[in-house]
C-alpha cells in the first residue's frame, strides 16, 4: 500500500514544476523516479509520443529500465506500446507467462530480473501522449487503491506536457514535445561523457549531473548541452576527481 504521506510530498514537487518554461526532461525523470518509489516497483521509464504519432524513450529511474523500453521501441512489443494502441492499463502481467503476448521482449525482461510489468497511458481525454512503465523483480500485483493512484501520477505527467497554452494550440505542444526529445539526446551525450570523465556507470553519471543542476539552480537540458559542448562551463561537474 502506497504511503500516503510520501504520496502528498510526491504531489507537491511534482505540481512544483507545472509552471511556464518548465523543464520537461526533469520533470519526466522525476516522475518515473517517484513513481517507482510509490508504487514500490523496482524501476519505472516513460515513453512519450514524437509530432507524429511514434514512441520515443524519455526517461527512467535506472538504466537498465533504459534499454528495455528501447527494446520495445526497436521491435515494437511490449506493454508500452500495447498500453499506447489501446490507451488503456496494462496491468499486473507475469512475465513468465507472456511469452504468447511478447515473444521477444517478455524474455528479455525476464532475464533482466523482472517478474511483473504494469504500463499506464499519459491521456488527456482521448488523446494519449506516451504510456508510463513500471517493473517489479516479484510478482506482486497492484491493486485497485494503487492502481488508481499510479494512473494520477500519470495523469499529472499529462497535465504537466500539455498545459493550458499547448491544450489550445497545437502547434506549440509539437514545438515542445521535438524540444524535449531533442533534449534528451542531448542528455544521454552528457552523462555518457560524465561516465567516462570520472569513471563511474552512467546511473551514477546522471544522478551527479541532476543534482548538479539542482544546485545551481539550472534547466538538466543546459547543463547538459554545456558538458557535452564547453565542459569547462561546468568545472565544478566535469573536472576529474
């Protein structure tokens, strides 16, 4: 059962970042972070539709998460991508018997460690924007309470991409979606680079460069273009320890 006090803090940090011009890559990692957390699942990612329609991968709580929503994407399986077609929850699937459903990725899971997976849609109204993941290294179920508070994450997730401004204006919700995707290519540079500087796995990599940014009270994306472009901007964070 999901702790109602730290569910309320994951609230209000989260309706922190509902502003103008916030940082969406932060808020999306932030999310599946504290999703993970709340719903005690082993690890949570998040893909989000392209301007056209196709998922991309945008964030998760660990990188191992990383790879398989890439394995979805790759060959198009999985319940990310179920949970996007439908716009309805995946939920409570045991990997070991979804061999049927998934033939490549429910193995692949599998071998990561996972036994269960549960996916929720980002929707608004009939419009679904990506599908939020969660794994879990047991076969624990996610019940009625729960579920429905992991779909509110999700729709918080929703409400943070599309806001009022883009809700009327579809033009500046594709701008903001290709920024955010741009962003993350960006990112993922920036921690492999960090990784490499200061020899350590790239979890830890982005987990330095969050919290460096948090620090300094600037956007991921910004520092994360600037380790990737003029580390020496960022001394603090790309000097060799």
């Amino acid at each position: 059962m999901i702790a109602v006090e730290q569910l309320a803090e994951v609230f209000v940090e989260l309706a922190d970042t509902l502003v103008d011009e916030f940082d969406v890559i932060e808020f999306l990692e932030t999310l599946a972070t504290h999703t993970a957390t709340v719903s005690a699942a082993a690890s949570a990612g998040l893909l989000l539709a392209d301007p056209h329609g196709q998922l991309q991968y945008m964030a998760s709580s660990t990188e191992s998460v990383k790879l398989l929503e890439l394995f979805q994407l790759q060959y198009q399986e999985g319940p990310c991508l179920d949970c996007y077609r439908m716009g309805e929850p995946v939920i409570n699937t045991d990997l070991n018997e979804a061999d049927d459903r998934w033939p490549l990725f429910a193995p692949r899971a599998s071998e990561a460690g996972f036994q269960s997976v549960h996916a929720f849609p980002l929707r608004h109204r009939s419009k679904v924007i990506g599908a939020l993941n969660l794994f879990s290294r047991d076969a624990g179920r996610l019940e009625g309470t729960d579920v429905r508070i992991v779909q509110a994450l999700a729709d918080v997730a929703t409400i943070g991409l599309l806001q009022e401004r883009a809700i009327r204006n579809s033009e500046v919700l594709t701008e903001q979606l290709q920024a955010a995707l741009n962003s993350r290519i960006v990112i993922e540079q920036a921690k492999g680079a960090l990784a490499r500087m200061h020899g350590i796995d790239v979890d830890a990599a982005f987990a330095l460069m969050r919290d460096y940014a948090r620090s300094k009270n600037h956007r991921l994306s910004d520092v994360a273009h600037g380790v990737v472009t003029d580390p020496s901007s960022h001394e603090d964070l790309t000097a060799r320890r």
